[in-house]
C-alpha cells in the first residue's frame, strides 16, 4: 500500500498547483523599422505588410483610411 496524504489539499491549491503551464503569454512585440508601429516579433507589419525590409504583402490604403 502506498503513502497517504495526512491532510486533505484544497483546491484552490490543487488547482494553483495544475495551472502553472496554462498561463497565455504576450508575445514580444517591437517596433516596424518602415512604419514604426508595434507588430510581433519575426511577423509581417499588418500596418505596412513588410518583413526585413522587403515589402510581403500590398495593403490597400483605401481600406486601411
């Protein structure tokens, strides 16, 4: 037969104890080098659709104003 627990784990620490890995984290958002908004780390700017310097994706600027 096995070890038993002497008291009873409440769930609020059982709960605490479970939950650690499912945290949703922010990603690391910087600056656009062309237009100087935020945007995520190693992602196309949805404000200018570049990536490195080099133009991706074409927004429409009508859409956008």
């Amino acid at each position: 037969m096995g070890a038993l627990p002497k008291r009873k784990i409440s769930k609020l620490r059982r709960d605490r104890r479970r939950a650690h890995y499912l945290r949703v984290r922010m990603g690391t958002m910087i600056a656009c080098p062309q237009c100087h908004t935020l945007k995520l780390a190693h992602h196309v700017c949805p404000n200018c659709g570049t990536y490195k310097g080099i133009e991706v994706i074409e927004i429409d600027k009508e859409k956008t104003a």
